[in-house]
C-alpha cells in the first residue's frame, strides 16, 4: 500500500500564506518519501488543478493528485485541456480525480442540476477518455455531450482517470472506464465487501488493468487518551454524513457512521494496526488526512508534524 497525504482548506493560515504554505507542505510531503499528495476542490478554496500546476514546479517526483474535481463546472473538453496542461507542468505525475459532487454543492451553491449523476459520469467520461489519448480530433454524440472538436495540448499521458465512487452504479463505471477510486467516508468493511467486489468485478469483465483504491482516511498521533476527542473533532471538521444521501447509503455498508469512525488515532502501534487492516481491506494507495490535535496553533503544527513523520516512516519500512 502506498502512503500519501491528502490536505485540505487550511483556515489557520493567512489568505496570503495559504498557496505558499500549500507549496511548501506538498516539498515537506516529497523530502519525507511519501508517495503521494492530494489536493481536494474545496468550495470557495483554492482551485485545485492550478494549484496542483505550481506544486509540479516545486516537486520533482512526487505523483500529484485531484481528490476531487466536481464534473458539472467543467466541461469534459476544457477538463482535458486543463488536465493535460497541468500534467505537462508536473512532468507526468498527475492523477486525475474527479466526481458528481453533491446535491448540496452542485443544486445548492452552483444552481446547477444534479438530475442522474451516474449518468453525466458516463456520458462525461466517453468525452474526457477520447480527448487524452493524444492530439487529434474528438467526436462524441451522446445523451448529455455533441462534441466534435480537435485537441492538441500533450502526446498520450499516462495520468489515470480516478473516480470518486460509492455505489454500484459509480463502482462498475470506475471500473470499467478508468483507473479505480477515490474513497471518503469508506471503513475497511465497506471497502472489502462493498467496494473492491464491485469495482474489481466490473475491471476484468473489461479487460483492464486492476483497478487502483484511493482511500481518504483522517490519522491522528496522540496518547489513548485523546482518541475520542480526535474522532469526535474529525467528525466535526470533516464529516457530517447527514448532509449527504450518497456517504449516507456508503455507510450503510460498514460499521462507521461518520468519518471519525474510519479514523486512524492513537500511539504508533495503534495506528499502523488501523492502516494495516485498510490495506488488508484492499486499499492500494492511502491517502492520509492529518487531523492536527492541540489548543493553540503551535501545539496543532507540532501534532502535525509528528503524525507526518510517523508516517513517512511507515512508508519508508522503519
């Protein structure tokens, strides 16, 4: 399993810090030999792909992904041109991660539709897989997408296409179109019954190759003592499942109900415990969310840092 760190809007930086501040922890992610590092769309927050741009301009090997981009504010062509764009500054290194969103986010903040979201997927998909296979024309007709145009921004990239996936239906399309998932809110008894069956399944019956499982899982270093509050606070800041139908009917499949139940909290030995039973589970790539505990800022950096080197140092082996 490969360890990465997912980050987040970090709201203790100044407005005038937070891109700098995002460069330099994505070099700390690098120096510490984590594998990966993902940058979510947070609403009203810093865009996600032209950031991921200037971190390929400061990182050198690191893969850089998008944990996820909402598909209605783009289209499929326009995300493959920025995609491309993106890829080409980070020297190849970008996953793609993109989503339907939410109801709350799409109809509530963008006035847009959220009528049938697997269905824009699939449709959005066709587009975006025949717009990055390499310069030339694109031409697709289906229900949401009449596209005939020409692109010509990169030869073929390896940059996979991940999709932010939690029923059937988002399952089988990941599967079968791209390159695997990106979970939230999944525990391991959701990801070993519900989603690697499903998403593994519909791979084969398409001939690809097997599919790569992203999990978003919050972590936090701290004395047993602090372990409720660590997950009381990551349900808090991170979670509020209630808002969403579709983490909703996810959790149905698990034990967790919300996502401080699928954090990993506690001392070294607990921890590691925790990210070794996601592995079993089936995550390929974790994508570790640091939940910093303390009551100033200072004590929260310091958390910060020790939950990091910890897990460099899974990653590393020691």
């Amino acid at each position: 399993m490969r360890i990465g760190l997912m980050v987040g809007s970090d709201r203790e930086r100044s407005r005038a810090d937070r891109l700098s501040g995002l460069l330099e922890d994505a070099r700390g992610a690098e120096a510490a030999g984590l594998a990966s590092f993902w940058m979510p769309q947070v609403p009203g927050y810093l865009d996600a792909l032209t950031a991921v741009a200037l971190i390929g301009q400061v990182t050198e090997h690191i893969e850089l992904g998008t944990a996820v981009l909402p598909i209605q504010t783009r289209h499929p062509l326009i995300m493959a041109q920025q995609a491309l764009t993106t890829d080409l500054a980070c020297g190849d290194r970008l996953a793609l991660g993109l989503g339907p969103s939410h109801h709350w986010i799409i109809s509530d903040q963008l006035g847009l539709s959220y009528d049938r979201p697997a269905r824009l997927v699939r449709d959005y998909l066709e587009v975006l897989t025949a717009s990055v296979t390499g310069p030339g024309p694109v031409r697709v007709r289906n229900d949401s997408y009449a596209v005939d145009a020409t692109i010509d921004v990169a030869e073929a990239p390896t940059m996979p296409i991940l999709l932010a996936a939690l029923g059937n239906t988002m399952l089988r399309l990941a599967g079968e179109r791209a390159g695997g998932t990106i979970l939230w809110m999944a525990d391991e008894r959701t990801i070993a019954d519900h989603v690697v069956p499903r998403i593994t399944a519909a791979a084969d019956g398409a001939g690809r190759p097997a599919p790569r499982i992203v999990a978003g899982v919050p972590v936090a270093l701290c004395a047993a003592g602090e372990v409720d509050r660590a997950r009381r606070y990551a349900s808090e800041v991170l979670g509020h499942a209630e808002l969403s139908p579709n983490y909703l009917r996810l959790l149905e499949h698990g034990d967790a109900r919300d996502v401080g139940d699928t954090m990993a909290a506690g001392d070294e030995a607990a921890v590691a415990a925790r990210l070794r039973r996601y592995r079993d589970a089936g995550v390929t790539d974790l994508a570790a969310r640091i939940v910093p505990l303390g009551d100033d800022a200072a004590a929260r950096a310091r958390s910060r840092a020790r939950t990091q080197e910890f897990l460099a140092s899974i990653a590393a082996g020691r």
